[in-house]
C-alpha cells in the first residue's frame, strides 16, 4: 500500500468531490451522527471551505481511491499570541483504518500548522471512541489543562 497525502484543493473537482464523499461517508457512521450530509452542504462545501482562508483540507489517496481526510481550521490562542489549527473531521475508511493512514495525514496537518506558524494542534473526540482516541494518543494528543484542581477541558456546544 502507498498512500500518499495532500493539502486539498477546493477549486479541483475531484478533490473536492473526494473531500464532499469521505466527509459524507463519516456522516453516516454512527461516529458522525449517522445521518448523510444534506444536498446543500454537499453541493455548497467545497466553495465555502474555498472561501475561508483560515480553512485546509487534508486528502489521502491509496492510488487514485481517496481513502482519508482531515478538516482543519485556524483559530487564535489568546495565551500564545499564534494560530492555533483545530482537527474539525478526521475520516479514514473502513478498509484502510489500522494502517496509519491518520498518521500520515496528521503529519501532513503538522506541516501546514506548523507553515502558518501555529503553536498548538487542537480536537474533538467522542469519549466512547477508543481507537481514534489512540490513535490521537499515539500523534502526541492529550487532554488540556492549565490547574490540575479546575480539572481538563470539556468542548460544549449551542447550535444557532
């Protein structure tokens, strides 16, 4: 197997039907929720994400079959005065999850973060997912903190 990553391009037709399909495969996965991208997102994404240049895109392709994905957005740490990248989806099939292929683009979203001068990689897991939680574990990923006695990070949400 050989796999190789690339920041994606959203102009590109292909890739961004790769990006659309894999983000869509996720969707339906329990792990995504379980219910497929609506039309809109399907057709509108690729252009929004185009439109955001704080926004990068992770594609891994065995051959010419994508096979994986990352989302990632900039944001700012306040604490650091830099950029910080968040994994926002992190997609892998079913028949190429146990072969580092979330490695390999990890590495690839570390090259990009650390490009724009970022100071931290950041993420979201569901807690009942163990194997990407080590996998997380295994790229240096870890629980935040600043004081042990105000405990780690919770990520809430408030849908508008």
């Amino acid at each position: 197997m050989s796999i190789e990553t690339l920041i994606a391009d959203y102009r590109d037709v292909a890739q961004a039907a790769a990006l659309v399909d894999l983000l869509d495969t996720y969707a339906r996965d329990p792990a995504g929720g379980g219910t497929p991208l609506d039309a809109a997102v399907r057709e509108g994404l690729p252009a929004a994400l185009a439109a955001r240049p704080q926004a990068f895109s992770v594609l891994a392709f065995d051959g010419d079959t994508p096979v994986g994905l990352i989302n990632c957005i900039e944001g700012f740490s306040t604490f650091a005065c830099k950029p910080l990248v968040n994994v926002h989806d992190v997609v892998v099939l079913p028949s190429h999850r146990g072969q580092r292929v979330a490695q390999q683009m990890f590495a690839r979203v570390e090259e990009e973060a650390r490009k724009r001068g970022a100071c931290k990689l950041t993420l979201e897991v569901l807690s009942g997912n163990a194997s990407a939680l080590r996998s997380y574990e295994r790229e240096g990923f870890a629980g935040y903190q600043l004081d042990p006695a105000f405990g780690q990070a919770v990520f809430l949400q408030k849908k508008l």
